[in-house]
C-alpha cells in the first residue's frame, strides 16, 4: 500500500552497532551531503539542530528536506526495533513497539515523539486498518498541527479514507489540509491535488484534468510528479488514446539517455503507453511487453505499493489472455493463458480481487 507521495520519512537503516552513527542526520532534496549534528526541534517550516562542525544551532528550511534519520545510539532498544519491523513489513509488530517506545525516556524529546506517532499512524495504514489510521492521524494533526510531519499525516488521512470509500471523511481532511495551509505556502498546491484526485473519484475527470495540466510543470518535484501522473490517469479514463500515447511517449523521451529518470514517473508513463496500445491501438503483444515492463522491472525497483502497478498487473493480465486468445498453437496459447492466471495471483496477493471480472473475462474469451 505504500504508494503515498511520503516527503519526510527518517531512514531504517539496520547499521551494525559498531558503525553507528554519532549524530542525527538532516538529508536534503537534491542528493547533497548530508547535514549532521543534533536536532533539537523540527515543525512543517524548518528544522533546528546543533551543527556538528560549528556547534552552533541554526536551522534548514524543511521543504527541502528529504529524509530525518536520528542518532542510532540515543533512541532505545524499542524504537529501534519497531524500525527493523516496520522494515520488514511487520506493520503490527512494529506499531506496538513504537507505542512502547514513547515511554522510553530516549524517545520521549519532542522530535522522536513527532517521529513515533508519525510511524504508528504509517503503521497502522499500511495494515489496511483504515479506522485505526483515520484516528490515528486525526489526533496527530489535532494535537500536533506543526509537526515536521503534518502534511505527511494529512496525506495517510485522505488516503485511508480514499481506500476505505468515505467520500466525505477524505474531503474533510482536504479541508483540514487547506485551513493549515493558510499557515503553510508550499501546502497550497498539494490540497489543490487531493481536490483534483477526489474530483477522479467522484468520476470528473475533466475537472481533474485541467487541475493537474496546471501543475506538469511545476518546480516542486514532488508537485510536478503528482500532476503528470494524475494527467495520464485521466487521459485513459477519458479514453483518449491518442493523447495518452503521446503523453507517455513525451515523459519517456525527456529521460532517454539521461541518468537515473524518476522511476515513478516511468511507470506511469510506461503504463499509459502500455494501455493505449493494449485499448487504442489493439497491439496486444507490443502492450503486454510495455506492461511486463511496468509490472515486474520497474515497479520491483520502487519497492512500494501504487495504484500504477496494481493497474499494471491488472492490463497485463488482460493483455496476456488477448495474445493468447491469437495463438494458433495451443502449447503457446496455454502459455499465455497460464501467464495471464499468474500475473491475476499476484494482483490478488497484493491488492485483492477488485479486477477479478475483467480479468475473468479476457481468460474466459480464449479458445479452447
């Protein structure tokens, strides 16, 4: 389920004890050096820390922080351990142990505080247990509203009321979002997203549309990866192949030759072109080889879960049958038949059943 658009997630590294590190760590967007020294306070616009050079405290912006990763020697034995769970996918494990450790006196300073009930709300979303999130993170943003992660616990809020199918409950916390955005710039782009991301699920896609075109351009990288995703979204729901084609083909060739292109943004645009031959052109083969791609390279590489890669089992399964349903041979047509049921068990294993009919129904259209 890890498809949120995370900005400020602390690092869980499993370094040994006899590498670990002496300071708490600010990484910046961009890739630079690391910032070191000790974090004394940290809320949505800026982090303060003790410069381990200087010794002085001065502070960075925290829209320009990508990640916090605190000093692995002063967090205490539970903290840590609910980090090595949360890493390895136990979510309920881990959500227990970051509960216990906020009683541990090492993780009881505001910033680790911030810290664990931010990844005990990311706990329990990522356990699909959407009652526990949405309290969760309404009692963070409640109680805590200028956490360093606040815009993140907003996200999980909308998202989890997204996954649960509570309209209502994700425009509140849209509208949660805004009200803290008059106090926080930089969030008014984002609330306008979760409009245009409701307005899809509400079907105007449209609306949706026009709202993402603003952005596709944007500066923010986060911004901008949200609104081209969003683009390429409506373009297939609209059923506008052509546009979608040309889209996916646009994003790709930005980054032909270029190192290390945004694997995010690949997968989107490898899924639209992927969906355009697969509906639009009727290339089933050329469509399952791009949604292969999406599938089982470049989503394995991102390692979290997506609606794009979720979309990408879905079509290439149906993509499968319909090569299959072309085979004159039958050893091949069976090969593409067993492709397509194994490319719906992984599917179904990730992120249910909710493509079974169509699914079912591309295998069943194959010939005997």
């Amino acid at each position: 389920m890890r498809y949120l658009p995370l900005s400020a997630v602390f690092a869980l590294a499993a370094a040994s004890p006899a590498l670990a590190q002496k300071f708490d760590k600010i990484h910046l967007k961009g890739g630079s050096a690391p910032l070191e020294g000790e974090i004394v306070d940290m809320n949505f616009k800026e982090v303060k820390y003790i410069s381990k050079d200087s010794g002085i405290e001065t502070s960075q912006a925290s829209k320009d922080v990508r990640e916090i990763e605190f000093d692995s020697d002063n967090k205490g034995f539970d903290y840590s351990d609910a980090e090595g769970r949360f890493k390895n996918n136990e979510f309920a494990e881990a959500r227990d142990k970051f509960k216990k450790a906020l009683l541990d006196p090492r993780a009881s300073k505001p910033v680790k505080t911030q810290a664990a009930r931010y990844m005990i709300v990311q706990c329990s979303y990522e356990l699909g247990d959407w009652e526990g999130a949405l309290r969760d993170a309404k009692q963070f943003v409640t109680e805590m509203s200028d956490s360093f992660y606040a815009k993140d616990v907003f996200f999980i809020w909308y998202q989890a009321a997204r996954a649960k199918g509570a309209t209502a409950e994700a425009d509140a916390a849209i509208k949660e979002m805004e009200r803290a955005a008059a106090k926080a710039d930089e969030w008014k782009k984002s609330v306008e997203l979760l409009r245009a991301d409701l307005a899809e699920a509400n079907k105007d896609y449209k609306g949706a549309r026009t709202t993402y075109d603003r952005y596709v351009s944007d500066r923010d990288p986060q911004v901008q990866l949200d609104a081209r995703l969003g683009v390429l979204r409506c373009m297939a729901s609209l059923q506008d192949w052509g546009s979608l084609a040309g889209r996916a083909d646009q994003y790709i060739n930005e980054w032909k030759n270029k190192p290390n292109p945004p694997a995010k943004l690949m997968l989107g645009a490898y899924l639209g072109k992927g969906k355009a031959l697969l509906f639009g052109e009727k290339k089933n083969k050329e469509a399952l080889l791009e949604l292969l791609r999406c599938a089982w390279d470049i989503a394995p590489r991102i390692g979290e879960q997506s609606r794009e890669h979720a979309e990408s089992l879905a079509h290439a399964a149906m993509a499968s049958a319909r090569f299959a349903a072309e085979q004159k041979e039958k050893e091949k047509k069976d090969q593409f038949r067993d492709r397509a049921h194994q490319l719906k068990g992984e599917l179904n294993r990730r992120y249910g059943n909710g493509w079974d009919a169509m699914i079912d129904k591309e295998i069943g259209a194959i010939p005997k």
